[in-house]
C-alpha cells in the first residue's frame, strides 16, 4: 500500500492543476461544514455539564390541561412550597431561583459595577449537581429572611476582583450598599441561571402567606427510574388533590416539565439546523465536484491505462492505485479543510448569536466555547472515508476495466465519451445544479424574510435615542424610595446638555416577553378554568410616548396626577381596543388586572397607543396587545419590578453624552450603575442577530454551491470538447458555422441546466416545507425566489458553457483532423 500511495503522490504532482481543484474542492467542503459542525455541537449537541443531565427538568403552572408551553408562567412563592411538600416521592430536589442584579460598592476613585446576579435557593446547586471550586455551597440557615448575608462570585469575578486568591473566602463585597461575605466560587464557564457573575441566597419565606406572583424559576431533578411522563402524571394529581383540599382559581391545575436542556435550545434549534442543511448541501455538490473530477482523470488515463494492462499490470493492482491517488486527494483536502475550519469557526462565532454576550443564547451560561474536539474531527474523518472510497470507486472501477483496442485506436482527443460514461457525468451535474439551486432558493427565502423583519416599521424612533438600564432592588425596598429615586435621576438626565427629552420605562421598548400582566376586559368572557386573559405589561411615565417616539392614537398621555394614589388608569394598544371593541372608542373602557374575583383594581382606559414591533416569545401563548400602566402604579402593587430601562432623546451623537449620563447617575446616587447602554438604532440591531447569522452563512452558501455547480458543468462540457474535437474538425469541414458549434455545446449544458431544475425545484419546495414546519415565521417561497434563484442559476451555467463552447467553435478543421 505504501508503494501504491508513492505511485499515487509522483502522479498527481505531474497534474498540479488537476490537484489542486479537486483538493479546493474537498477543502471548502469540509472545512465550511466542519466549522459549522463545530457550532452545531456547542448549541445543540453538547450535554450540559451536570451528573445525569437528563435527570434535570424545568418545571411551569399551567392553567390549561394541553401539554403545551403556552398559557404557562413561572413559579409563585406558595407552588414552590407546596409542590416541594408533595413531590417527594418524584423529584430528589426542588430548587427555585429569580434573577436580578445588584452594584458592586465603589473603590475609590472606582465607579460602581453592575453585576448580573441569581438568588438561588439554598439546594439549587445541589438539585443541578454542581459544587463551588472553592469554599462552600449556602446553608439552609443562610437561607431565610433575615439571614446574615452571604454571596457566592463567579469564577471571572474572582480573577477580577480577588486575583484568583483562595483568602478571597471570608471577604466582604458591598453589593447593594449592603456587606456580603464570599463563601464561594463557582466553576469556570458556569453562570446559570441568567448569567450570573454572583449568587446569593432567594432568602424566600415559602409559607402559606406568600404571595402568587409568578417570578420563581423552577428546577428539580427526577428519581432513579421516574420518567417525564410519569412525574406529570403525579403532579396532575398533586395539583388535582391541592385544588380539591383548598379551591382557589388562581392555583395551577398543573405542572408543565420539559427537559432542562429544552428551554435553552428549542428557540435556536431550527435556525442552526437549516444552517447546517444548507452546509451539507454544499458538501453534497462538493462531493459531486469531486467525484466528476476523479471520474475525468479516469477517462483521459484511459489510454495509459489499458497500456499498462497489457504490460502486465493487474485488474487490482490497477483499482488499488486508483483508489490510492483517490484516499491521497482525500486526505490531503481534509486536512486542508481542517486548517479552513480553525480558520472560519472563530469569524463564524463572531457573526452568530453565541458571540455577543448581549444577544447569545441561554447556553451562554454554560461551556459555550467553539472549538474542533472528538465529534467535529468524527465527522471530518467520515467525510474522509465518503469522498475517498465511496467516491473513488467508481472511477477507479473504470480505471481497472480499460481496453487496450479501444483505449489504442479510440484513446486519443477524438475519441468521444461512451454512453454510460456521458450519463453519470451528466447525472453529477445535474445532481450539483439541483443542489445548488435549493441553495439559492434558500438564501432569496431568507434574504427576503431578513429584509421585512428589517424594514418593517418599530413604531418607535431608533435614531437619536440612547438607552440604559438601572437596577434600584436592595437600595430602595419601598415603592415610594424607587419613584422619588426615578423621578430625581429623570431631572438630572433632562438637564443634561444635548438631551432633549427622558423617560424611564419597564422593559426596555423592544421587549416585551419577560413582563406578562392578566386581564379582564369589560364584557369579554374570561377564558376558563384560568379565568384571564393575557397582556405585555408595559410600565411607563408621563412623556414616554414623545420620547420614544411611539404614536398616541386618541385619549391623553399619563399625567403627573396618575401617581400612587391617584385614579387608577392604563393606556391600551391599538391591537387590544380592536379585539374587544371593534368599530368603538375604547377610550373610558374598563379592564380588570387579574381575575374578575380577585383583589386586584379596575383601570380606565385614557388613550389608544399604536401598535410596536416586539421581541415576543413565541411561547407565551394567545397574547391579546399591551397593556400600558403608569410606573407609580405599578410599583405600589409590586416590589418585584427592579429593572428599568432609561430612554434618552439627543440632540447629538447618542454615544458622545455616555461618560455625561453616567455622571448624572452618580449625581442621584453614586451606588447606582447603568448598564447594557447602548443606542436604540444599536438595540434593534441586536435583535435580529439570528436571522442575519442565518442569511449570511445560507447566502454564503449559496455562493459556494453556484460557483461548484458551474465548474462541475465547465469541467464536463471542456472535457466533452476536448474529446469531440475530431468531430467538431469534421463538422467545420463540412460547413458547420461558429455559432452552430456553439449552439451544439450549448444545447448539452441546456439540458443539463433543465434537468437540474426540475429536481432541484422539487427539492427546494420540499425543503421550505420542512423548514417551515421547525421555523413557523419564515414565510412560503413565492414562485417569485424560485424565478430569480433560476435566472442566477441561468447565468453562471450559461457563462461555463459558453467558454467550452466558444473554444469548439476556434476548432481548426486541419489542424483537428492532423492530430489525429
């Protein structure tokens, strides 16, 4: 064998050319997909890093009996106690945990820092299976209202702010303007739930006084032996038994479980799976490339290869050199593949969704980083295997059946190509131009879908404004300390030169999934057995809506009047007054927050807001538009509301006024600290992260496929030509016109072209509906794409058969028929 790849080495180094387009071939295929593979496998693939991740479950209240996400919340305070009471016989542990965020205390000379954080329950870590590096876990006593307080810092904030020290333990950070002493440090890479640089005890009181607001992020790990299926049913019936000890419409009538690992990869799943389909539809016309160029090297061999068969040389010592000349471009394309990947997978990483730590998906929390391990090198060394041998052997069949007599007498530039030879050639053109085609119909679906979600209005103005978010939590645990806090820190950010206008909203404009708010509105019937229906809450000040730019329909803006103890109001949108007052002023309408028989207050309706573009999670269910509630209002019925998002209208560059805003913070309290400030044309951006991701590696694609696609037609209509040049010489001589000899070449690569669109058509439409089924708001390909995909296809086939083309139309007749 060793002999075999020597021979294989010395002849392809004759054929620089020939080689080095079949190793380009097989390396941009494998290289493209091996870095794609290798995001693939950090999103998707990879198991989260806990003993028996599969053991771990995310558990919902569900107030509808289907098994579905929607029309779900999170976990209140008294669930939590009461599923912990009964499920014992389920789950091993039940931990619970919310987000937030708390500032670092100022060094001197330092301003403060913001720090994402997660209050955890004390067995929160212990349900996941994780332990800190350092130091301790929390104790149940640390976990109680009142409890001294204790923090547990992430494995980047210790290098930051410790060095890495191990007398880091004992230390006291002031978080919040309150001592917190460090009693851990968690593993590197770990920052779960809600990417947490720090965590610290819930300190929840659980008991049968706590309250139902739904903010508690529920995670339990199953028994030995009890399966997902079974750990519903038996909390249908602890839910069942619960509501039939004590019947109170606001309990869950269920429990809705779905892996852990679900909640972090359902969103983002059928994006990277059609990324990785257009990636191997690339490989696949690679492949093609590939196979047409090893059968092409075949077929001009032929004569040198029946010579050698007549000289002695075996059937298998012939198929054997083949084939190694086939493993050796094989290899030498992987490897060259290799070094592409290592060079694409960080500028891929770049572009998608996992490098932006603003944007990136929840598996940010974890071991996110891309890198070319055990699986990734798996499905280079099969792609290997695939185009050495599998593609490899056909041609190096033929090799090994070569006639001498027809090799000697039909062998040379005039000899044309059998039947059976011309159609598998042709078949892998058309397999590459269908493929390719699928391609292009997929970049123009998506480009397409790309350019609406762009284009179509926000309903807020983007440019000029400057946005930021605070955190008030332990500094002002009162709603009347976070209003006068807001309002002063708006009086200092209006008098700031080159701000025109500012307004402080909860969530940010281009958010909306996070703050869900039940409702009943006058004369609706309540949906049952919940017995509400469901809102974006939207918290806002007087002046919101001219400085963000969104429109007032009809009615008022909220006023200074429609504080705390004022009449209670609300501002609805304009797709919420049409659902339930169709054709009428909604304006003086009343809506119940709550049930109908809760304790909750009814609101007047003062304005009509137009309609926003929203970031909505696609599993929040029948959402019925957004309901806008003054902020004063909203804080005096929940303390739970701590995030705030800042909205500046400039009358400069929005970037140039940071360190000027940042000073008026300081100005209001110099522990606070902005954060994610960025401005709003910066924001919306952000929020198509994914979907630009996916039109520039599907259009990059497409690229590839079409330029493979159009040298694999090349390749085969040069080599038809140069074995047709007898007959061409032939066809001059007896008056063959230039434009016929072209028009003769052309036609094959005509029906070759209509061959590949009538498969790849099929394909494509195939494909979309699949799509279509994982990616529900990608839009149906119009007949339009398939046209434009076609004409582009058109194009780049009709300039690789015109060159072919135009060089049998040179053909001398005498000079032809000499060489012969």
């Amino acid at each position: 064998m060793l002999q075999d790849l020597r021979h294989a080495f010395r002849q392809l180094a004759k054929s620089p050319g020939f080689t080095a387009a079949a190793v380009l071939v097989l390396a941009l295929g494998i290289g493209v997909n091996t870095a794609i593979f290798s995001i693939v496998e950090a999103a998707l693939l990879r198991p989260l890093p806990f003993p028996e991740p599969d053991r771990l479950v995310r558990l919902h209240e569900a107030f509808d009996q289907p098994d579905t996400r929607a029309n779900t919340l999170n976990l209140s305070e008294l669930t939590v106690q009461q599923w912990r009471e009964h499920s014992g016989e389920i789950f091993t542990g039940f931990g619970a945990a919310t987000g937030t965020s708390l500032t670092l205390g100022a060094a001197t000379g330092t301003p403060p820092r913001y720090l994402p954080t997660a209050r955890v329950t004390a067995d929160f870590f212990t349900v996941l299976g994780v332990a800190p590096v350092l130091g301790r876990n929390f104790t149940a006593a640390e976990d109680k209202p009142g409890a001294a307080r204790t923090v547990i810092i992430g494995h980047d904030l210790w290098q930051r702010q410790f060095g890495g020290r191990s007398d880091a333990l004992g230390q006291v950070l002031l978080l919040d303007g309150t001592p917190h002493t460090v009693v851990g440090v968690m593993p590197p890479t770990f920052r779960h739930p809600y990417r947490a640089d720090i965590w610290v005890p819930l300190a929840a009181g659980f008991d049968a006084r706590a309250g139902r607001g739904h903010f508690l992020y529920g995670v339990a790990r199953l028994k030995p032996g009890v399966t997902a299926a079974a750990a519903d049913a038996a909390m249908r019936r602890i839910c069942a038994s619960l509501n039939a000890a004590a019947p109170d419409a606001s309990n869950p009538v269920r429990a809705y479980i779905r892996p852990l690992r679900e909640g972090f990869v359902a969103d983002l799943r059928p994006k990277l799976l059609a990324i990785y389909g257009a990636a191997l539809c690339a490989l696949l016309v690679a492949a093609a490339n590939f196979a047409g160029l090893l059968l092409a090297r075949a077929v001009e061999r032929e004569g040198e290869t029946a010579i050698r068969a007549a000289l002695g040389a075996s059937r298998r010592q012939l198929l054997r050199e083949s084939l190694a000349q086939s493993l050796l471009l094989a290899a030498l394309g992987t490897a060259a593949g290799l070094l592409i990947a290592t060079w694409f997978s960080p500028l891929l990483v770049a572009l998608s969704p996992e490098g932006s730590d603003a944007t990136g998906s929840a598996m940010r929390e974890f071991d996110h980083a891309v890198r070319l391990n055990l699986p990734v090198f798996g499905f280079a060394t099969g792609t290997l295997l695939l185009a050495g041998l599998g593609f490899g052997l056909l041609p190096a069949w033929r090799a090994s059946r070569a006639d001498l007599r027809s090799a000697m007498t039909g062998g040379g530039r005039g000899a044309t190509l059998d039947r059976g030879t011309r159609r598998l050639l042709g078949a892998l053109v058309v397999g590459e131009i269908a493929v390719a085609l699928m391609l292009l119909v997929g970049a123009g679906l998506l480009t397409g879908h790309f350019r609406t979600l762009v284009t179509q209005p926000w309903g807020f103005a983007t440019e000029n404004r400057l946005n930021f978010k605070v955190t008030l939590d332990q500094l002002y645990p009162t709603p009347e300390a976070r209003t006068q806090a807001l309002d002063k820190a708006l009086g200092e950010f209006r008098a700031v030169p080159g701000v025109r206008s500012a307004t402080v909203t909860l969530p940010h404009p281009v958010e909306a999934a996070r703050q869900l708010i039940s409702n009943n509105p006058a004369g609706a019937v309540p949906p049952e057995p919940r017995g509400f229906h469901l809102a974006y809450l939207r918290a806002t000040v007087p002046g919101y809506f001219a400085t963000t730019g969104e429109t007032l329909l009809r009615g008022r803006d909220f006023t200074t009047a429609d504080n705390a103890a004022g009449q209670h109001v609300c501002i609805v949108n304009e797709a919420f007054a049409r659902r339930y007052w169709p054709g009428k002023d909604a304006v003086g309408q009343l809506v119940k927050w709550g049930r109908l028989d809760g304790p909750r207050p009814w609101f007047t309706i003062v304005g009509v807001a137009a309609d926003t573009k929203i970031i909505e999670d696609p599993n929040d269910g029948e959402i019925n538009g957004t309901l806008h509630l003054p902020l004063a209002q909203v804080l005096a019925a929940s303390v739970t509301f701590n995030e705030f998002t800042f909205v500046l209208e400039t009358a400069v560059e929005p970037r140039s006024l940071e360190n000027t805003v940042r000073a008026a913070l300081a100005r209001v309290d110099p522990r606070l600290a902005a954060y994610e400030l960025s401005t709003m044309a910066e924001q919306v951006a952000l929020t198509r992260v994914t979907e630009r991701f996916a039109l520039t590696l599907i259009g990059l694609f497409g690229l590839l496929g079409l330029v493979l696609a159009a040298i694999g037609l090349y390749g085969l209509l040069a080599l038809q030509v140069t074995r047709r040049m007898r007959e061409f010489g032939i066809r001059a001589a007896l008056g063959s016109t230039a434009a016929g000899l072209i028009r003769l070449v052309a036609t094959q690569g005509a029906w070759l072209l209509t061959g590949g669109f009538v498969f790849g058509g099929a394909a494509a439409a195939i494909a979309v509906r699949i799509a279509r089924s994982q990616w529900p708001e990608l839009p149906a390909a119009s007949p339009l794409v398939f046209a434009l995909a076609g004409l582009v296809l058109a194009l780049a086939v009709s300039l690789a058969s015109w060159l072919p083309a135009r060089r049998a139309a040179r053909v001398d007749p005498i000079v032809a028929l000499r060489a012969e």
